[in-house]
C-alpha cells in the first residue's frame, strides 16, 4: 500500500451553508499543493498526498511534515476569520501510514508510522475507529474489541457473519486496505473544484466577438505551468502550411498564450501541391525515420530507377531490422526532386505500403529505404 | 470514524466517520433524513454541475459507441486495437474532433511524431490543440496540470503507467471534469475505464497492388465499460473516411454492409481532408 501523508483539520470537516468551510479547506489544499504535487481530497477537511517523492525532494518526511504543517496551519489561520466558531478552527493533524484510513488516523494522533509498521499501529486502535457500530457491538460480545484482534480472525468468518461490509473493515484492519467504505467523500473534490472554476455567466458567449474565452484562460495558465515543467519546446501547437510531404506541410511551434495555431492559409480546404501525396495524410511523421528493407518474392531488393519506376513487385517489408511483414497493397512511386534549386539537390520516390495491420509511407534516397510516416 | 480515538488534538466535535455532520448520529450511522437534508445541502453548494454541461459532444459517427451521446466529463476513455492493428490513435482524435471545434481546448501528451495535417483532417481544431509530444518521466504530472484547464487530454503513458499514478489521474480527471483519453502503449493501463473501445478490425480501400492510393479505412470498432457502459455496442466508421474525418459505415447490426459507407462526409467541420 502507498505510503501516505494526511492532513486533517478537524474544524474544517463539517461543511457549513454558506460555503465558508468549503473555502477555508480549499486554502489549505491550495497551501499544500504548492509544495507537493498530487493532493488527493479525501473529504472535506481531510485531504493526502504520496510521501515517497516530497520525502526524497525535501530530505526526509519529517521535513515534508514541517513543510506542510507550516503551510497548512498558515492557510487555516487565514481562513479563520471567513467560519464561524473561531478558535477550533486553527487546528492543524498531519501524520504519515500506509494507505488512507492509517494515515488519517496517524494525523489524528500526530503519528509517523514507521514504514511496514501500520499494521502494529492500527492495533491497538478500538473498533469504533471503523465507524460500524454493528459491527463493533457484535464483536465486543465474543470478546473482540481492538483492530489487532478483529485482524487477526479468518476473513472468510468475517464474510460469513459480517458480509461484504465486515470483509471491507477486515482488510483494513488487516493493513490489506486503506479505503475504509464511507472514508472517502468524492463529492468533496468536485465540489471544491468547482468553487475554484465558477461556471461563466450564461448570457456571456465564451470566444464570441473575437475575445479570449474563459476556456482560453484556464488552458492558458496549466499550458504554462506544463512549459515550467517540460520547458517551452514542452508544449507545442501545430501550424499548417504548403508543402509536398507530411513534414514539410505541418510546423510545430512552442506554445505561447500570444500566438496563434491552425493554418497559415486561411480556413479553407489545403490547396493540391505538385507532387504531393494525396489524402488522406498520415497521423504519424517520423522525425526519426527508422530503416526499412522493401524485397521482392525472389527475396531481392526493390529499388526505384531515374524514372520512377519499380525494380520489381515488393512482396515483403523489414522495419529497423525487425520481422518481415507480407506487403498486401501498394502505390506509387511518386518521385520528388527535392531542393532542385541547389547543387545539393535529392532525388527521392515515396511508396505507400500495407501491411497486416499497418499502411505506411516510405521514401528511397540512393537505393536506402526509410520509414516516413504511418498512418496510424 | 475516530470518535473514539483517546488522544486527538482537537476537542470533541468530530463526526462520526462521515464527515459532514448532518448525515450521522454520533455512533457513526446514518439518518435518512438527515441524508436528504445533505443532499440538498450538496446541491446549493455545487453550482456547476449543471446539466447542459456534463457532456462535451462528439462526432455522430462514435456516439453509437459510447454510453451516452457525448463525452461525459469526468470519464476515462482507453482506446486499445486487436494485436497488430493500428487505428487507436485515429479513434481518439476523432473522439475529440467535435469537442475541440466547439470550442473545448484539448491535449496530446506523448505522441511525439503526431501528424498534424492527418489531425486537422479529422476535424480537430489545431488552434486549440496543445502538443506535449516527450513528456519524459514527467507525463504524469504533465497530465495532471493539463486536467486542470483543458476539456480533453489525450494520452499515450511513455512508460508502463505505475498503477497508483494511474489511479490518481483518472481521480483527478474526474474531480477536474475533464475527459481522459488514454491511447496505452505495450504495457496497457492498469485502471479499468469508464468506457473502452476496441478496434477489432481495419481495413484500407483505394489501393490495390501497385494502383491507386490510400482512400480510406474501414474500422471495426466495439465500445464496453462499467456500469450503464457495460452493455457491448458494436460499429464500423470510415476514419479517415474520404475527403473528410470519421464517416459511419454502419451501426451494429447493419455492419458488414459496404453499401452503408457513402455516408463519409458527415464529418462536416472544417477538415481538409486526411486522418488515419
């Protein structure tokens, strides 16, 4: 099971009318997420995140837990003033455990379970902790009344007496699950998401009169954080132009909130270019093309001549070396002197090729065959 | 839970182990009606979760597959092929096509060599198409930030996802409402989605041994999932169809029936004219 680390604030865990709590909580998830990515809204007031990653980036958990405590104790005293009831608000529970229920209970008590060690932690807990109050009264009676003992019954007992419900707090009581049934609240974070992205007005129209749209916004700003993450050549928007290939038709530039994708022509149909390859257009250009070998049935090469024309039939197609695959279909050549402005200039000749499963453009330079796209 | 827990730091007002108070006495068992009252409570404080919104659209020629019209916010979407067939890639921007021209921003994490005259064919707006073509060790955070602004996040896991990171990105997505559309290499995926589809079989026409070109595909493809989506649906679509992105070639039974396949065209948006 992950390793957790949870923070709960009990007086943040019962959500008011007016949203208040809701908001304040929201604080505090925004506070922790600052530092460490992956917060999960358990339910309101209670939320976790995997320690293994922070624990390694900040040197240890016990820093993560400074970390957070600080955090989140800042963002509630914040708060404060926005719920009512004052002063119990304030408080801050961070601990660390395997798995949901653990950890959650670990803050409860201000723990960090050593790792392997939950199931020696959750043990000596008494059963109400499970919230089955059934549950609990049935085993007082056979003299079960600590997580360590229930565990420590056979799970098909538990089936058998308890049902499904009992298996479920069997497993975690066990230490086999963190996800006590009626812990988690999945409501909580949608609600908080939407308090964070309010819907736009209904009479506004998003993008209309040539404005940037509330949409536009929002994509806008995780765009950049992705940038801050990946670099600017992270996150790419394509660009349409003339050309003869796949590659040469598509420009890949850097997003920027600024700049504009989408054709450079205009919004019509792409204009017929000599010697293009007609549509549809492969999904997937090669940057890297990969070797292919093209044979024919008596197993020897297949080359194009200065005039565009076959050495022979292609009957079967090798990929970077891999296993030889029956050509099924193929068309073409369609030759292409490339740069024939310059000295430098290339003679090329493209194939489509099928395959089982697979059509794929090739291009030959000089009797060498390359994969240039697939089409996906 | 944890009423009973001796040492907390907060004196004695917590709830019994669901959280908000109104639904629970203090052994920790429901009250029905308190449960209503919640549920109202839940309503007034949830104001997005309008109707009109829950569902992004999407091309005629899919929504046989899928368990409601349209792309329910919040869903996870994986798109696997038969062993040795292509097409996933296709079926997925083709899902996004109709939700992208009205308006709705889309990503594409970890395709790198994506063609992007093949996308525009099949009706994606490449104006609000974002790229993320090596997202490295990083695709999963990559994923997770994109969910955040951008309705439809189409992935390709670079690496065998780890299942906890799986889990914790189709839980984001679906607290984020945005679609996740997973296109998973090798390793798979190892959450079950809300909606799967398959591509069972492919077929191009137009080009024969040493005549013609690629037209067109014919794609087989089945659509199952949990729940209301478990129920098998069944239909062939020309992507890329001729001239334009997805066409129906015939719903479920009708499969089979090449005769169905002029409808092409009813991609409609602005394409040029690829896909695959």
């Amino acid at each position: 099971m992950e390793r957790l680390l949870a923070v709960r604030c009990p007086g943040l865990i019962e959500e008011d009318e007016s949203g208040g709590v809701l908001r304040a909580f929201d604080r505090v998830v925004a506070a922790v997420e600052a530092s460490c990515p992956w917060v999960t809204v358990v339910r309101t007031g209670i939320c976790t995140l995997p320690i293994r990653g922070p624990a390694r980036y900040f040197g240890g958990e016990h820093a993560v837990v400074d970390l957070v405590t600080a955090a989140a104790v800042e963002a509630v005293e914040a708060a404060a003033e926005a719920v009512e009831g004052g002063s119990s608000v304030e408080a801050v529970e961070v601990g660390i455990a395997e798995g949901t229920f653990a950890a959650v209970l670990a803050a409860r008590t201000g723990t960090i379970v050593e790792p392997g060690g939950t199931t020696a932690f959750l043990a000596p807990f008494p059963l109400a902790v499970l919230g089955e109050r059934d549950l609990a009264d049935v085993l007082a009676r056979l003299g079960i009344t600590t997580l360590g003992a229930f565990a420590a019954l056979p799970e098909r007992h538990v089936l058998g007496r308890f049902g499904a419900t009992g298996v479920a707090c069997h497993a975690v009581a066990t230490g086999r699950s963190g996800n006590l049934p009626g812990l988690a609240d999945p409501g909580a974070g949608r609600r908080l998401h939407a308090l964070r992205h309010p819907p736009p007005p209904p009479d506004r129209q998003p993008g209309f009169w040539g404005g940037a749209s509330e949409a536009d916004a929002r994509a806008a700003q995780v765009l950049t954080r992705v940038q801050g993450l990946l670099g600017p050549d992270g996150v790419l928007t394509a660009r349409l132009q003339g050309g003869r290939s796949p590659a040469e038709r598509a420009r890949d530039v850097p997003w920027s909130a600024r700049s504009r994708a989408g054709r450079s022509g205009g919004t019509g149909s792409q204009p017929p270019w000599p010697g293009a390859i007609p549509p549809p257009a492969p999904l997937l250009v090669h940057r890297d093309r990969p070797a292919a070998e093209l044979v024919g049935l008596d197993g020897t090469a297949v080359a194009v001549s200065g005039r565009g024309v076959l050495s022979g039939e292609p009957a079967r197609l090798s990929v970077a070396g891999g296993p030889w695959e029956r050509i099924a279909a193929w068309a073409g050549p369609w030759p292409t002197e490339e740069r024939w402005w310059t000295r430098g200039h290339r003679r090329t000749a493209r194939l489509q090729v099928v395959t089982a499963g697979t059509a794929r453009l090739l291009v030959v330079e000089r009797g060498s065959w390359q994969v240039e796209a697939t089409y996906g | 839970m944890f009423d009973s827990v001796a040492p907390g730091r907060v004196p004695g007002r917590v709830p019994g182990r669901t959280a908000a108070p109104a639904s629970t006495t203090p052994g920790g068992r429901r009250d029905p009606s308190a449960l209503a009252a919640l549920d109202d409570l839940a309503r007034r404080i949830r104001p997005t979760a309008a109707s009109g919104t829950r569902l992004l659209p999407v091309h005629p020629a899919l929504a046989p597959l899928l368990p409601e019209p349209g792309l329910r916010r919040g869903s996870a979407i994986t798109v696997t092929a038969a062993p040795g067939l292509e097409g996933t890639l296709a079926v997925a921007m083709a899902l996004v096509a109709t939700a992208s021209t009205g308006g709705s921003w889309c990503a594409v994490v970890g395709i790198a060599d994506l063609g992007a005259v093949a996308v525009d064919g099949i009706g994606v707006d490449l104006e609000r198409l974002a790229i993320v073509p090596r997202p490295g060790p990083h695709w999963a955070e990559a994923v997770a930030e994109l969910v955040d602004g951008v309705d439809v996040v189409v992935v390709h896991p670079p690496f065998a996802p780890r299942p906890a990171a799986a889990r914790r990105l189709v839980a984001r997505a679906r607290e984020r409402q945005s679609v996740l559309v997973i296109v998973p290499g090798r390793a798979g995926w190892p959450e079950p989605p809300d909606v799967r589809l398959t591509v069972e079989s492919s077929h191009w026409e137009g080009i024969e041994r040493g005549a013609g070109h690629l037209r067109r595909r014919r794609l087989l493809v089945t659509g199952g999932g949990r729940r209301a989506a478990g129920r098998m649906r069944r239909c062939e679509l020309w992507l890329p169809g001729e001239d334009a992105g997805p066409g129906v070639a015939g719903v479920a039974g009708v499969a089979g029936v090449a005769g169905v396949a002029g409808v092409a065209g009813v991609a409609g948006t602005s394409g040029a004219s690829e896909p695959a």
